[in-house]
C-alpha cells in the first residue's frame, strides 16, 4: 500500500523541493494551506485549502484523512501538533532556530549568559512572559510537540531553521543591499566593522534537512535538530561578494551601530551576532551543506536581479527598510565630518606583541622588539 504524505504548506520557498522528494521515495503526497497563491507542483499532488493557523479551520479541512507521515512547514506549532495527536504516524515540524531561547540574561544560562553559539545539548527556552509573548509562546509550542511525542501521538522530529534565504523569499534580505547597488549607490553604511555574524540556511539546504529526518526516522525520533548552513560569513563579506556579483566596486562606510541606522534593516536583530550550531544534525542525520556557500549567495542574487521586487511592495514592507538615500547621505556626512574634527588623543599607536621569547642569542629576555 502507497504511503501518504501530508506538507502543510508547500508553496513556500522551499515548499516544492520538500514535496519532490517525498514523490521520489514513494509518497503520495497531498498539501495544505491558506490556497493565497500556489507553487508549480505536479498534477498528481491534492490540495487541501484551509487556514491551518486554528484547531476549528485546520481539522475541518483535514476531515477523516490520516497520513503515514506529516511536514509542517507553516501554521501554528502547538495547533499542528493538537490536531495531528493519533491522525499521522510521524510529524516533522519546522520551528525557528533563535525565538525560543531564553534571553540572554536567564540565570539558567550561568554567571557568563547566554553563549554566542548555543548548541540544541545545553539550550533552555523561554518562560519569562515580560521577555515577549512570541518568544514563551514558541518556547510552549516547542514543549507541546515533544509532550504529545512522549504520549505516543506520534513520532515527532522539529527542525529549527535560522533566517532562509534564496529564491522566492517573502521578506529577501538581500535585497537591501541588491537594491541599493541597482540604484547606483556606491557607499554601503555598516556598523560595528561589519564582523557581525550570523546563521543562515540556503533554501536547497532547508529541503535537504526535511529529507535527512525522512531517511532517518529512528535516528530523529524524538530530536529537535538545527539546520543551519555549515559555513558563517561577516556581513562585511557578504556584502562585498553581492558587489562583486554586480560587477561594481562599493565603499563600506563604517560607524558605531547606534549611529548606522540606515543598515539596522539589513542587520535585522541587533548588533550581537546570532548564531547556532548545526554538529547534531550533521552527526546523527549526516548533514553537509549540497551547495558551496558562493553558489548559494550567487544564485539569491541573480533570482533578485531577474525577479526585483516592486518599490515599497510587500517584500520592502516586511523589511522595514525605506531605502532613504536622503537620509544615508546625511548620516555619512555628518559620520565623516566627526571623525574629521575628533583629536587623536593616543601618544603612539597600539601594536599587538608576542607574549613570550624570540631570543636572538642565548638568555635573552622578552622583548616588545
């Protein structure tokens, strides 16, 4: 008998890669979702539309049906995992990588705070409700799967993505940088040196992951697991290869975060970095990045060129960026006069040294040379 296969979503970015594999390995899939748009996907795939978001709309759009496997890729986590309770044998859902956790002044974390790189082993997710509703309430989502897996509703298996990226993005951030060299801006503000680091995950990658915890569900039964490209770049870097990618040379004008604001939108979350681990997923399921990091930040850039979203349209409005060159101009301006004006008040500059001998001849002391 033919297994059944369920993607709640699946007109998403990384929708039609997850629904061909599971047509490759022999599923008959169906999907499900709000039915706003849909995705090129083979005649034989169902559809299901009905907003998965509620308990009422979703099992009302379920009806009787029952499937060998389910991916939730979209909707409400806890609902998912509520209405699904007995109706599949394994649930794989889809989860955020940072949202969860526990502000980074939670005493769990210990007298240093939360680490930069906190691995799934040692994570503690949020309970505090003046840290954010969204944060406990994805935190509670969380706990609400793996409480249902420990009952026996189902097998369940969460996949916590950082921030995707790659073609057909509703919220591209690529864009603010794309955009702005299309328009023929040639000084880019960054903050900070633009050190900051943080994951990411390249759409083929997301699909990759989804199609790791299929392969293995005894490994990944009852495991949360990052999926997280393997290798991190500066937005320095990534902001000079999009450059080099359009063939033009850019100036990278520096200043505090506080100062930089017209980058806030493409720094997202602050100046701190925000980073995961993905060693879990690579030991248990086998994980490694299919694409080179340069072929995946090249293709998001040349899908933008070809695909530009329209001026303040609803990709730009979720951005939050108002690409007010106005404004930048003012900003670097009024950055470059201070710098200008500001004393160098250090007698003689720092120079790094090496901590220990370099003797030159027998019994020497240390030196700074």
């Amino acid at each position: 008998m033919e297994r059944t296969a369920l993607v709640i979503g699946g007109t998403g970015p990384t929708g039609p890669g997850v629904v061909g594999g599971l047509l490759e390995r022999g599923y008959e899939v169906s999907i499900l979702h709000g039915g706003q748009h849909e995705a090129e996907l083979p005649a034989d795939v169902r559809h299901i539309h009905t907003d998965p978001h509620w308990p009422d709309t979703l099992a009302a759009g379920l009806g009787r049906r029952e499937f060998d496997l389910v991916v939730a890729q979209y909707g409400r986590l806890a609902v998912t995992s509520r209405v699904l309770a007995g109706r599949t044998a394994r649930l794989i859902a889809i989860g955020g990588a940072h949202g969860s956790l526990a502000h980074p002044a939670d005493t769990r974390w210990g007298p240093l705070g939360r680490p930069a790189l906190p691995t799934e082993n040692d994570e503690h997710l949020e309970a505090a409700a003046d840290q954010g509703t969204l944060a406990v309430k994805m935190a509670a989502a969380e706990q609400a799967l793996f409480t249902a897996h420990a009952a026996g509703a189902f097998e369940a298996t969460l996949l916590a993505y950082p921030v995707v990226y790659g073609p057909h993005q509703v919220a591209p951030h690529e864009w603010c940088i794309v955009r702005r060299l299309l328009d023929g801006r040639r000084r880019i503000v960054i903050a900070d040196g633009g050190v900051r680091l943080e994951s990411r995950l390249f759409t083929s990658h997301a699909v990759q992951a989804v199609l790791l915890a299929v392969d293995h569900p005894a490994a990944a039964s009852g495991r949360k697991y990052v999926a997280a490209d393997d290798n991190v770049f500066t937005m320095r870097q990534r902001i000079e290869f999009v450059a080099a990618r359009l063939g033009v040379d850019v100036e990278l004008v520096d200043m505090p975060y506080a100062l930089a604001t017209p980058c806030h939108p493409y720094w997202r979350h602050g100046p701190d970095h925000r980073l995961r681990g993905n060693a879990r997923i690579r030991t248990e399921l086998g994980y490694s990045d299919s694409v080179p990091a340069a072929e995946a930040l090249g293709a998001t850039v040349d899908w933008l060129v070809a695909h530009p979203p329209s001026p303040g349209g609803p990709e730009e409005t979720r951005l939050g960026d108002r690409f007010d060159y106005a404004h930048e101009d003012d900003v670097i301006r009024r950055w470059t006069a201070m710098r200008r004006s500001w004393p160098d008040d250090a007698t003689a500059p720092f120079r790094p040294t090496h901590a220990y001998r370099h003797p030159r001849r027998p019994g020497e002391a240390w030196s700074r040379g």
